[in-house]
C-alpha cells in the first residue's frame, strides 16, 4: 500500500473530519436533535431567509355513500427563518498525514473544536423561551412533582400530542426532582434500572433532557414542549472557491438533520494545515401553544 502524503490525503481530509465532526455534534446535542428540522445541503448565503411551509387544519368529514369525497383546501402558514448563525471552530494541524494515520489524535481536535459550535446550537434554540407565552411553576423554587402535573395539563388543554414530549431541565431541578419526596418511591422501585444507567425516567409524560444550557434570567427557565414547537434550519455553505488552494466538503447527517461544512488549506504563517469547521443555521418558534415555559 502506497504511503500517505499531503498531496494524496488531502482531497479526502475534509469528508473524514466532517463526518467525524457529524457524530460528536450528534453526541454533545440535546435540543437540536428532538426539535423539528429543515436541512438542506445546498449552499446558502448569511443573512439569507428560509420561508417554510406549513399545513393549515384539517377537518373529518362524514362520507356519504355514492358520493365523492370533501376535497380541503385548508389555510396554510409560512415560518421565516433567517440563517444569521454562522459558527466556527477553527485549528491547525503541522503534520495532517500524521493526524490521519492517527485517528485518536484527529478525534480528540475534532471533538475539542466541536463541542462549543454544539453547545452554541443548544443555547441558541433555549433562548427562544421569551416567545412562548404559556407558563407554569413559581420562579426562585425547586421544581417539583406538582408543577409538571400542572405543565402537562396545561399541554393537554392545548391539544399537544402525547407521544413526544420533552422538559429540557437544569441540573437544579433534576436534582430537586430526585429529591421529591412525591417522588422518592417511583425512583426506587419502578424505575430503579434507569437510575443506575444514569438516565432520569420519563416523569409526568415528560422525557426529560438534563442540561447545564438551560437558561437564566432571575429565574430559571425550564422548557416543556412538543417538537413542533420550535425548528431548527441547517443549511450547507459554498464549497472552497476552484483555485483557491483549498478543499471543502458539505456533511448532512441523515439520522439528525445537521449540516456542517469542512475547511482545508495550507496556512504559510503557520507553516501547517489550518481546518475549520463551521455551521449555517437559523433558529425560530413555530407554535406557541406546543411549548411552556416551567419556572423555578
């Protein structure tokens, strides 16, 4: 087998990181993978905006025997979305064939370089909470087994699917629900398989999702909602200009939807190759009434 050189890697460098990079983002994201998505690898530009179709309502109609059925033309909506998110996470690496032959280097610069363009993604969709108007729980508390009975109802008087529902929680108040006391014998007993794996139960309806980027202002801001409440639209950036000296590759992973672009080129200053990889996306509320706000 031929060696590896520079020049016969570097043609295929950027579809290895990319993908690479694909499954830690998939890895680090919580939000991002359970809101619903618009992908698309075509290149799009900064600033451009996304008008997404929905359906409007649908009715059931009696069929009458002999006859046709009732054909619906129901309202439509349109959501905007503007890809105004354009992050990066860029490095360099002396030696790439070397990086190459050793996957466990490349994996450590990739997941490095990743981890803040994810956790970005996540802050991005939680700080939509100030657009949902429905609210539950009392700020500067615990959460506790009440309030999610009380979200719940409050989802179900809104008609919000049963099937997915999410909390996105704070490390606080998963804490605060495994110390309920409402709540002490469900962990113990029914669920006590879930606590040694480290997973928290669905509670209440909830699947809940712990994280350290729920928001905070004053109080916290925990965030109940079914998928259509919130989307999340990635699109793919312009390949390297023919010429430029740099080779480019555009990554959309089937399984969640993200889009992300990789970036080589040789860097003089730097006498080594410079990667970059960097993500286009666009964040917006879709339905008002498939989110609460829970505060503690």
């Amino acid at each position: 087998m031929a060696d590896i050189t520079r020049s016969t890697a570097a043609p295929f460098i950027p579809t290895i990181i990319a993908n690479s990079a694909l499954e830690v983002l998939r890895a680090y994201i919580v939000l991002a993978q359970v809101v619903t998505k618009d992908s698309d690898i075509a290149p799009f530009s900064v600033g451009d905006t996304l008008n997404i179709p929905f359906p409007g309502t649908f009715v059931a109609n009696d069929k009458v025997a002999n006859a046709s059925v009732t054909l619906q033309v129901p309202t439509g909506t349109t959501t905007s979305v503007v890809l105004n998110k354009h992050k990066e996470a860029s490095f360099i690496l002396e030696d790439v064939a070397a990086a190459l032959g050793n996957q466990n280097l490349l994996q450590r610069y990739t997941t490095a370089a990743v981890i803040p363009i994810a956790e970005q993604i996540e802050t991005d969709i939680a700080s939509l909470y100030p657009s949902f108007t429905n609210t539950t729980g009392v700020g500067g508390t615990n959460l506790n087994y009440a309030t999610l009975v009380a979200t719940r109802k409050l989802m179900n008087d809104n008609k919000v699917s049963k099937l997915n529902r999410y909390l996105f929680i704070s490390d606080k108040d998963e804490a605060a629900l495994l110390s309920d006391t409402t709540l002490v014998p469900y962990f113990q007993y029914g669920n006590a398989n879930s606590l040694v794996d480290g997973n928290l139960p669905s509670i209440a309806g909830f699947k809940l999702l712990p994280s350290q980027l729920v928001q905070f202002n004053v109080n916290t801001k925990n965030l109940a909602f079914d998928p259509g409440a919130i989307i999340l639209a990635m699109r793919g950036l312009p390949p390297a200009p023919t010429g430029s000296g740099a080779n480019s590759s555009v990554v959309t992973d089937p399984v969640s939807g993200l889009t992300i672009r990789c970036t080589i080129a040789y860097n003089a200053g730097l006498l080594g190759t410079q990667v970059t990889l960097d993500v286009l996306y666009g964040v917006a509320k879709l339905r008002n009434e498939k989110a609460v706000v829970v505060l503690s």
